[in-house]
C-alpha cells in the first residue's frame, strides 16, 4: 500500500525584490522519516520552510496537507495544523525567563483566570529534561550562552506536540553531548510516527540522522536521494554543482615577530592563568568545548570584558587594554560568534553595517566620501562572496550564512594585524566556508596574525598552524607547527574534555 504524505508541496515559488528565492520546488515530507533539506548559503531551504510554516506567506504553488489541499497564511495557523519550526536566526525574548519563551502566548491559566506560574515552570522543566537539558528554566534568556538559547528554542518547538517539526540549524550552537541528547529526541520522535525536516551544514550529522536528503541549489529544485545511496563527497558535489578539491587550503608563511602574547590571564572563574601568543604569517587555532573559555579569553583581549589579572602585549608594548575602541586602535578585530545580537545591525543594509567598525577608513574631512566607500564595499562583498541582489539590502533580509559573510568583511574594513574569528564558519556552507579559509590565509600572507576560535576539530586541525586547547577556563594543551601535522582527533579531544593535560607554552 502506498503511504500517504504528511505533506505534499509542489511548484512552490517565492520571489523577494531582486531575488527569485525558489523556483516552482517541489518538497514531501512523510511521518516517522527525516528529511534533510541541504544547499549552500541562500539556496532557498529557510524560505521552503518558512513557507510551510505560514511565515512566508506570498508564495505560489500547492500544498497537500494530510490530504487536504490547505493555504499556509499564518504560524499560528500552521501550528494549529500541527506544523513547528525552530528558526534559524533565534527567536527568543531576552528579557523574559525560559518557560515565559517557551510559553509564550500560552501561559497555562488558573481557573481564577489568573496565569499558572508554577504549572508554567513544571511544564517547561519537563520539556528541558526531555532533552536532558539543565538550563534552569527560570533563568532570563539574556544570561544564556547561544547553544543554550538553543536549547530553549528546540525544548519550546517539541513542547507544541506537533505531526512536523522543522529543525533549522538547530545544532550549530550545540555541543556534542547536546547534540547527542537532541539526536535521541529525534529517534523517539520519529517512532511516534512525526516528520521531522532537518537543515544542517554538518555533513556528517547529515549522515547519522537523515533518512532522505533533498538538495537545493540556487532557489531550484536539484534531487531527492535516500540516504543510504549517498556519499559526502556526492553531497557536496550536488550541492555546489562541482567537487571541491582543497577543503582546508594551507599556504606556508614564514612566521613573523609576536604580536599579541598574553600572560597570566585571569578572570573569576572562567579564564584560569592563560597564556598563548600569536605572530605575525599564522593563523593560531583555539579549540575546545562550547563553555570551555575560548570566547571569554578573546572578550578579555578585545576589551570588551574586564580581565582580573595578566599581562597583554602588543607588538611587545605591554598594555591595559580597557575597552573595545582602544583595542581596535591597537589593532585588534574581533568577528563574534553570535552575529544576531553582537555582529551585525540588522536593520542596516550590508553597505552601512560593513561601514561600521571602522568609519574613519571611509571618511575624509568633509564626512564620509560616498564614492570611496562603495568602492571598499564593493571590494570586501565580492571578496568574501556575500549573496545579495544590492549592497543596499537590509542585512536582515540576506540568509543566515551570508549574514555571517557580511560579519566578516565589515571586519576585514578595519585593516587590523590582530584579527580573531570566533566560529567564523558557523553555519556556513562548504563552498564557502573554503573560501573563507582562503581570506584567512590571504590575511596570514599580508602579515597578519589570525586567531581561530572553533569547534570543528577537522578545521582547527586543517587550517591552523598552531593550535592551544582549552578545558574549564585553562590552557591544557599547545600544539606547534610539527606537532599540528601528525594530530589525531581523538588526540585532541582528550585535551578538550580534560581526560589529558600536558604542560602549555611556558610563559615567562
Ligand atoms: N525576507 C526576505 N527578503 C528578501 N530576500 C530574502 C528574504 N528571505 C530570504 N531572502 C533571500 O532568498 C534567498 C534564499 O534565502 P534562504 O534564507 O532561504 O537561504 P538558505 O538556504 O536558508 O541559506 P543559509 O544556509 O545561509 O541559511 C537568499 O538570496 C536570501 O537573501
Ligand atoms: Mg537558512
């Protein structure tokens, strides 16, 4: 007997100014299956998504809901349906607590007609343990880390019960044990017979969990494969529409004199007794767990954080560094990892938020010179491939990976020699995270120092040519040059989970 669909979308189209997003897409989606949605940056797989969950709502075509032919026209239609989404870009209020988000809307009543607080907070505590989740529930949004927030998101999508729930990137933020944990929910998920559409980056988590994979290229329609039939290496290849030869490009640069060595650094309970350097032609790779004070030690060089004691050089000047604009004159960038709420305005087109972190290289006597800054603008869009029909696009209208594209190349207008990525490549797609690490070689061959945050062991391992490790607050291994070649994952992690520590860099 053939299965009915759960969902049945065909010559699905939207169109935004400037931009055909999809392409008359056709989408099945079947209950009790996961169904991957997969393309670079700006394929359309948000819009497809945000179509079925009534967010999008002037497109063309026909959707089969459970049968019946239904017009998406609002989420909360939608999700009377029985349709959920956790979005991409957060969505989460910062001054309101977890349950309040998770319940936002739906406050359980008394019979008083009064809200049911404490059923509010048991309730939301019972999704948070489900996804075995420790975040208090009443803790303020605005204390969480991003992954956390992520949690949240993910526990306020399951807590609707619906017969599809649509996962945008709900891992980028995660750590692995979250990740893990979020797997779990998916299997049980799946045996209750819900559709889940899954958006990742991951390849490899692609091929843990999907059980079908439609790919997206450019607003069209390329294929749907069962994911038994498929390989990596044909992902990508679909995906791009050519194979990539080089995933992490390495030049070799000679390595210059230090630029920035930190000693003793301290703060609380966070940064414990760090100290690293990183010179001139290297690009210094900070891996370790999501939480284990990579963001934190750079927060702290970059000004934007108060450290409690240790010593910052730059260039060898020793310096006390106590606010961003000051180390931004001493020559440091720092591209944040959560370009929702520290990288970007997103009310601003991509010119003005480009424009931003350093007016005054676009600016002479007379105020700012147009013709100049289109120019530079022009310049750093195209360098780092930014996806958008005019520089005058709000950035909020450009999809996830490219809002991440415009974070860097406003950075890259500053001209600084210190310049740290914090996850540069946080979802982004593998064209373009190859071109990103082709920036950051093209800056370690201009003389720069770059320091990379990530989570990505394969990236940290590919593309750095030094590497420190941290675990709860400290520096717990160092890998040089030679060491960095022969590095196993395996090796790696044990440093990051604390299961083996060695003796860091000597600082003194
Ligand atoms: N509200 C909007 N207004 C204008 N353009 C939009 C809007 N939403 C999306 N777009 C554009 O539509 C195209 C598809 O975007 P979409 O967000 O679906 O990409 P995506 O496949 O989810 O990419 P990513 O992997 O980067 O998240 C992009 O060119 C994007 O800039
Ligand atoms: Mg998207």
């Amino acid at each position: 007997m053939e299965r009915e669909p759960l969902v049945q979308m065909e010559e699905i189209t939207v169109e935004f100014p400037g931009v055909l997003a999809l392409n008359k897409v056709p989408f099945t989606a079947y209950g009790g299956e996961v169904h991957v949605l997969l393309g670079e940056n700006g394929a359309g797989k948000s819009t497809i998504m945000k179509v079925l969950a009534g967010v999008n709502t002037n497109y063309s075509g026909r959707i089969v809901y459970k049968g019946q032919e239904i017009r998406a026209t609002s989420v909360e239609e939608q999700r009377a349906r029985g349709v959920s989404i956790i979005f991409q870009e957060m969505n989460l209020l910062k001054n309101l607590t977890v349950a309040e988000n998770i319940y936002m809307g739906r406050h359980p009543m008394k019979v008083s007609g009064q809200v049911d607080w404490n059923k509010m907070n048991a309730d939301a505590r019972s999704m948070l343990d489900m996804i075995h989740s420790d975040i208090s529930e009443k803790a303020l949004i605005a204390d969480l880390s991003v992954g956390q927030m992520q949690m949240v998101e993910i526990a306020k999508a399951l807590s609707f019960k619906s017969d599809i729930i649509i996962m945008d990137e709900p891992t980028s933020a995660l750590t692995e044990k979250e990740v893990d944990a979020l797997f779990e929910i998916i299997a049980k998920l799946k045996a209750q017979g819900v559709a889940i559409v899954y958006i990742s980056h991951r390849l490899a988590e692609i091929m843990r969990i999907g059980d079908k994979i439609t790919i997206l290229r450019d607003g069209q329609y390329i294929d749907t494969l069962s994911a038994k039939d498929i390989t990596v290496d044909k992902m990508i290849q679909l995906m791009v529409g050519r194979d990539i030869s080089e995933q992490y490009p390495k030049e070799d640069v000679v390595q210059g004199p230090k630029l920035l060595e930190v000693k003793h650094l301290n703060q609380g309970k966070q940064i414990k007794d760090v100290s690293f350097h990183a010179c001139a032609g290297e690009i210094v790779g900070f891996y370790g767990l999501m939480g284990a004070g990579r963001t934190e030690v750079m927060r702290a060089v970059f000004g934007a954080d108060p450290y409690d004691s240790g010593e910052i050089k730059i260039h060898d000047k020793p310096v006390k560094i106590k606010s961003c604009e000051q180390a931004k004159r001493l020559g440091i960038a720092l591209l944040t990892e959560d370009r929702k709420n520290q990288g970007l305005i997103l009310e601003f087109s991509v010119k003005d938020n480009i424009g931003l972190a350093k007016l005054d290289n676009i600016m002479n006597n007379f105020g700012i010179n147009a013709g100049r800054e289109k120019k530079v603008c022009d310049d750093l869009v195209k360098s780092v491939k930014v996806k958008t029909p005019s520089n005058n696009q709000k950035v909020k209208l450009l999809s996830g990976g490219n809002q991440q594209k415009v974070v860097i190349a406003k950075w890259l207008n500053t001209n600084s020699d210190i310049i740290i990525f914090d996850e540069p490549t946080r979802g982004i797609d593998v064209g373009a995270k190859v071109e990103i690490y082709r920036i950051m070689n093209e800056l370690k061959k201009a003389g720069k120092s770059v320091i990379m945050i990530s989570s990505e062991l394969p990236e940290t391992i590919g593309v750095s040519d030094r590497i420190y490790v941290m675990h709860e607050g400290r520096i717990t291994a160092a890998f040089d040059n030679e060491d960095v070649r022969g590095l196993t994952e395996d090796y790696v992690i044990a440093f990051a989970t604390g299961t083996k520590t060695h003796i860091p860099e000597q600082a003194g």
